[in-house]
C-alpha cells in the first residue's frame, strides 16, 4: 500500500509505504486514517527547497508564449505543465522563472521529457546539476541525459509568428541551414564532456534536442537532424513512371563553413550514445495528450492536422489527415485510447557508441539504428507522424476538411 499527499506547495509526497497483507480487502480497511481527509497539506521537509508556484510571476513580466497559458483554450496546457513541473524530481531553482519568462520552451522540453520518460515505465532521478536526467528501467538499464533545444540565431516572438520559409529542396533539407543549427546546438553540448563526470563516466549518455530555431521549423527541421547526424538523405526519383525515394550522401553540410556531416558515420564522437528528438515539442502537444484523454473544453474543438508516415516501400511523402482530437477515429490510432506522451519520440543510435543506449529504455519510441552498415528504423507504433499542425475553433464552427487545410499547410 502507498499512500501521497499533497505538500503545501502542492508536490506529491509519500505518508505510507506498507506491505505484507494477506488480501485486498485487509489493506484498504486501514487505508482511511492514513489519507488524513480533510486534514491541511503536508509540510516541506527541512532542507528541502519549497516548489515555486508557476502560476506566481513573482514581479517579472512573462512571455507572450507563457502568457498564452492563460487561454481557455490553452487550460489543459496549463494543467499538463503545471502537473509535469510539480512532478520533477529536483528541478533547478530557476525552473519557474525561466519557464514564465525567456527560456519557456528548454523547460517545456524537460516537462514533456519527464511525462515521456514517466510513461515507459522508468525511474526518473534528477541527483546532479547535470545532466538533466538519469532514467532507468527494471531491467537494470539506464543512462543519463541533457535537454537541450535548437535556438534561432536572432530570436523571434513564438507567438503568432508567420511560419518559416520550407527548404527550397531535398538537399536544402537534409544538409542545408537547418542542419547546420543542429550541428551547432549538439557541438556546443559536445564541448561541455559531460561523459567525463565522475557519475556519468562509462554510462550511457544522450543528448534530448527539441527544435525552435524558426517560426513552425518542427514541420520541416526533422530531415536536417537526420542528414547531420548520418550524412545521409534521400531524393525522388521516377522509376516506371513512379516516385520512389533513393538515398543520397554527403560529406559536409551546405554553406561556406563546410561543417562535416555524419556524426554518427564515424567514431569520433563515440562519447555520445544516441541523439533523441521529437517534432512535436509544444504547448499544442500538451493540449492533445489531455484532451484525447479527458475531453475538449466546452465549446471548443482541437483540430490535427499533418502527414503521417507512409510505410510503402520507396514512398517520401506522407498520407495527408486531418482529425477531430476527441474522435475514436483519431483516439484509436493507439492502443491505450488516447494520444501517448513517446508518439513522436526518435532515437538516433550511435552505431560506434562506447556504451550504446539500450533500446528497451525507450520502447515505445521509433529506433534508428545501423543494421549491416544500413541504417534503418523501427518504429514501436503502427501509426507515425511526419508532422502535425493542432487548430482550435469554437465547436459552433463547421469543421475544416483535409482539402481546406492542406491547402494552406506545407507541400513537401
């Protein structure tokens, strides 16, 4: 039997930890004292940092993004993160202030990390500075990780900001600009040898990368990890008057720097076990996971639309949808019912790893990994998303159709 409370500054905390009973039945009938009904929250232990309210600025002035929070029909966002945030083992001490304020999406990173982590089934740590997290299953895996987010060289509002320009092409998207932001991002990380600290040395070790380096880059940014991190990328070729993808190679990135390409095709950067990634970092993520599990908020319908992944052989374009969030339709594209936290979770295997990352760690995430020097991938889900888009509009609206929004989205 387990019991938690509430601390006054609203964490869970345990009160009781009991077991040996012969039946159910024995258990619950000395289950009521222990859940104090009625009685004021448990205190903070001494020693212990007291959570910052979130929703308490504390005199700073908060960021157009945060501020979205307020919304009606951002609510199940703000309860999503404010549970996350209470969740955190040990959060840094900035947490609050930086998530209000101009370092919101690094910790909307570390929150939706958490709840994906939460959700495969592993204890979640925070015991040093750094890295972020060490996780670790039942099976005695485990492996440290840093978050770390893809920035824009000049910062720009995220809110209400016109969508980036897509690649001009394949090769753009693969090994041009975008790539080179996540060169930089992960180089930066590099530096810092995290691998060396005396509590990480000889583990596993992964860099989390979430991307905001321009206004909706997530829609198109995905191609340019990969083609940093493999050297590898793909064009459309007619073959039989079809479009079949064929693989493309490079050495280096686009532009005059010449920045290598291929992290993980050689092992100079064995230190590093795997890259995760997810396109969906988001408040509309937020949003999606409590609403397919709880309901929309009246009077209010959530919209997705995106491309999911087609597993015909040779294809590289996706199969346009466009979904009401609460639908069965929409809900049954997975087993539990609902939209999970590890949908759009990537995990780019470093093939010349000194510690490789255990697959079971994250087994509900798609795998990248090197299969007889072929890099292939394995995704946990029979349904994967290349890219998504959430619309929300009142339900007296009529509902958008496929045709009206791919109309307006991305085509490529």
């Amino acid at each position: 039997m387990l019991v938690m409370r509430r601390r006054t500054d609203q964490v869970w905390t345990v009160t009781a930890e009991r077991e040996g009973y012969a039946a159910e039945k024995e258990a619950l009938a000395q289950l009521p004292p222990l859940l104090k009904d009625g009685e004021p929250p448990e205190p903070v232990p001494s020693g212990v940092m007291q959570r910052p309210a979130l929703y308490d600025l504390e005199g700073r002035t908060a960021s157009d993004v945060f501020a979205t929070l307020t919304l009606p029909s951002h609510r199940p966002a703000a309860w999503t993160l404010n549970q996350l945030y209470l969740a955190l083992p040990k959060p840094d001490r900035n947490w609050a202030g930086d998530c209000q304020t101009n370092n919101f999406h690094t910790r909307l990173w570390e929150a939706q990390l958490l709840a994906t982590f939460r959700e495969q089934g592993l204890l979640v740590t925070q015991p040093y500075e750094s890295p972020d997290f060490r996780i670790e299953n039942r099976l005695g895996g485990s492996a440290w990780v840093e978050a770390v987010t893809a920035n824009p060289a000049d910062p720009y509002n995220h809110v209400n900001a016109p969508p980036s320009a897509l690649p001009a092409d394949r090769e753009e998207a693969f090994f041009g600009a975008g790539a080179l932001r996540f060169a930089k991002t992960i180089g930066n990380k590099l530096a810092r040898n995290y691998d060396q600290l005396p509590h990480v040395k000889g583990q596993p070790f992964a860099l989390a990368i979430a991307d905001f380096q321009a206004p909706a880059s997530m829609i198109w940014s995905r191609e340019g990890l990969i083609g940093y991190l493999y050297g590898e990328g793909a064009e459309e070729v007619e073959i039989d008057g079809r479009m079949h993808a064929r693989p493309t190679k490079a050495s280096h990135l686009k532009g005059k720097a010449r920045f290598p390409a291929g992290l993980f095709a050689y092992a100079g950067h064995a230190e590093l076990s795997a890259v995760i990634f997810s396109n969906a970092c988001s408040m509309a993520k937020l949003n999606r996971v409590a609403v397919s599990g709880q309901g929309a908020p009246r009077g209010l319908r959530y919209m997705r639309i995106g491309n999911f992944y087609d597993r015909t052989p040779g294809a590289l374009r996706g199969i346009p949808f466009c979904l009401d969030v609460t639908s069965d339709e929409y809900r049954n594209l997975w087993a539990t019912g609902s939209e999970p936290w590890s949908a759009e979770i990537e995990v780019f295997h470093n093939p010349f790893a000194h510690h490789p990352l255990p697959f079971e760690l994250l087994p509900e995430a798609t795998h990248w990994f090197d299969q007889d020097g072929e890099t292939v991938c394995r995704s946990f889900y029979e349904t994967s998303i290349l890219w998504s888009q959430t619309l929300i509009q009142n339900d007296t609206d009529p509902p958008p159709t496929l045709e009206q929004l791919m109309s307006k989205g991305p085509k490529a």
